[in-house]
C-alpha cells in the first residue's frame, strides 16, 4: 500500500470512531422544531411533525437534481439520441 492509501485508511478510521452525536447533525430548525413538540414523541406520538420533516428533507433532494436537469437537458437529450442512434 502507498502512503497515499495508508493516509486515507487513517483519516476513514479516525472518522467512524468519532461518537454518533456527530454525525447526528441535521438543521438546527428541524432538530428544534422535533423537540418542542407537544409530548415530545415525534416517533410514537403525534406523526404530523414526521411527515412535515419528511416533507422538507424531500424537498431538499430533489431541487438540486431538477435545477440539474433544468441546466443540462439539451446535453442529456443529446446523449439519449446518441445512444438511440448508436449500432452495436
């Protein structure tokens, strides 16, 4: 093995040893908002906080990927009639 791939061995190992509660981030309104929550359950209880968080988080994936088609749909539509095109 390289130095280059020992380096990167180290630096993957170091991370997944940090404790869960870093990597347990999310956005600072959907972690207070989960929280207050009358009961606190969001789990058990009240399923309308769930679904609002699941909501958002979709929203947040799939913007990107439309903003990305919006950009490149002449590139992708080039590349579907190339490979239709294409013999083999």
């Amino acid at each position: 093995m390289s130095k280059r791939h020992l380096l990167l061995l180290a630096v993957v190992l170091v991370l997944m040893a940090l404790p869960a509660d870093t990597w347990a981030q999310g956005c600072s309104m959907c972690k207070a908002v989960a929280q207050t929550e009358a009961g606190g359950n969001v789990y058990g209880g009240n399923q309308s906080v769930g679904a609002g968080l699941n909501k958002g988080i979709l929203f947040m994936i799939a913007i990107p990927y439309i903003l990305l088609f919006l950009f490149f749909r002449k590139r992708i539509s080039s590349f579907i009639k190339e490979f239709r095109s294409a013999q083999g």
